[in-house]
C-alpha cells in the first residue's frame, strides 16, 4: 500500500496529523509493507525568504485570538508528546525545505524522507529551527542520516525546484485546498490531523479493498489552522478530494 501525505512543514496540524498517523501504521498488521511518501504543498507560497517571528505574523493575521490558537495547539501537541514552542518558531518560506525533502526520497528513499520530515518539524516547532536557512537545513539533514557534502551541493543550486512546483501544482489539480491530505493508494483521501483510530481504520479497508467504504475526506473550515486542518484562502473553493 501506499500512502502519500501531503503537507507543509509550517502547518501544526501536520505535524500532529504525521504523529497520529504514524502511531496507526504501527497497530495496523500490514504496516511494514505501507510505503509513506510526503508530498508537498505550500500554505503561503507568497511567504518573503527570510526568517519572522511567529507570533508576529499570527497576530498580523488573526489579531487578538493568535494567543488561543497557539495556545490550543500547544495544549493537543502536549497530549500527543510533542512540543510547540511558538514563542521561538521562525516563519520563513518553506519551499527550500520541500525542495530538500524531495532530494531526500529520490536519493536516498521514503524512509530518509520520513526521517527528515520528522526532523524539520520537530526543529520548527520545538526548537526555533529556520527552514530558509541552508546551514540549519543541513544539519537537519545530516542529522537524518544524509551526507553533509550531498545535502551542501544540492542546497547550493536550484535542483528539483521545477519538480516540486510541478508537484503543488499538481496537488491543487486534484482539489488538494488544505493540509494534511493523506491519499491512499491514489484513490481514497482522509483530509486533516484525525485521532489515530481514523487513520488505522482508514489503513484497514484500503487493504481489503473496499472503495465503497473508504474513508471520506474531512471538509475544511473557514479558519486557517482549525479543527485538524490548515486551509489556503481561496476565491473560488476548489473541488473536494473524492473516492474514486
């Protein structure tokens, strides 16, 4: 089976969505022969190239009630073991990031990826790590287990850019609005950070290959970052990932 996720490192809910689900692969029977891929997808691609503190751009965004959506998010994060430390989280573009994600899967697979995922969003949330940042990209990496002289050249030039644009944009095509999107097998989609026992279920009827019951994507709501999902503002809503 095969399960790509799609989400940003920017997005809260994508880091508790990568935990829940990563605890169902582990109770599901079949979870050694589940290959995860991560996708990537862009909350603000307009975002400048430079690092900002977080809570100044939440509260530029949402005003006064920034301080309780972090502080909401802090509180889940703490119930699932992981910290979100907005007070040193530095907002900074992500695609750098994605483009050092994608080097990873194609050079060295989807477990490196996955690793590295982790990494960076325990780096950003936790430990006020900058995605922009070349130098702290690759310690991350290494960290992961990918060669520093690898990871130093690759971040050197523009490699895979090109892929990972094609790769967002590709997303949207499918009506992919909203992170984290979690495709099974190209077919089924669950949308948002949903508790463990969503996904583990949502594991076990794509094994039996039951279309008619897979599982159903969550809608968005109109908040950015609320109720298991970080949505991108749109004019017109694009359509919803569908079975099928």
């Amino acid at each position: 089976m095969k399960v790509e996720i799609y989400s940003d490192i920017a997005c809260p809910w994508c880091y508790v969505g990568k935990s829940r689900f990563e605890r169902a692969l582990a109770a599901f029977p079949q979870g050694e022969s589940v290959e995860v891929v991560y996708r990537p997808f862009q909350l603000d691609p307009t975002a400048p190239e430079r690092p900002r503190p977080h809570r100044e751009v939440l509260a530029a965004k949402f005003g006064p009630q920034a301080v309780a959506m972090d502080d909401r998010l802090a509180q889940l994060g703490a119930a699932e073991g992981l910290t979100f430390d907005f007070d040193t989280v530095l907002e900074n573009n992500s695609l750098l990031a994605h483009r050092l994600l994608r080097f990873a899967l194609d050079t060295y697979g989807p477990a490196a990826q996955t690793r590295l995922k982790g990494r960076l969003m325990t780096g950003h949330f936790g430990e006020g790590l900058d995605i922009g940042d070349r130098a702290a990209l690759t310690d991350t990496a290494v960290a992961a287990g990918l060669d520093r002289d690898a990871v130093t050249a690759f971040l050197a030039g523009d490699e895979l850019r090109d892929e990972v644009a094609a790769d967002i944009d590709e997303a949207r095509r499918m009506g992919i609005t909203a992170v984290p999107t979690f495709v099974f097998e190209g077919k089924w989609a669950v949308q948002g950070g949903q508790e463990t026992s969503v996904f583990l279920q949502a594991l076990e009827q794509v094994a039996k290959e039951t279309a008619e019951q897979a599982p159903a994507p969550v809608p968005a709501t109109d908040d950015a970052c609320a109720d298991g999902v970080c949505a991108v503002p749109a004019a017109d809503e694009a359509p919803a990932v569908t079975n099928g």
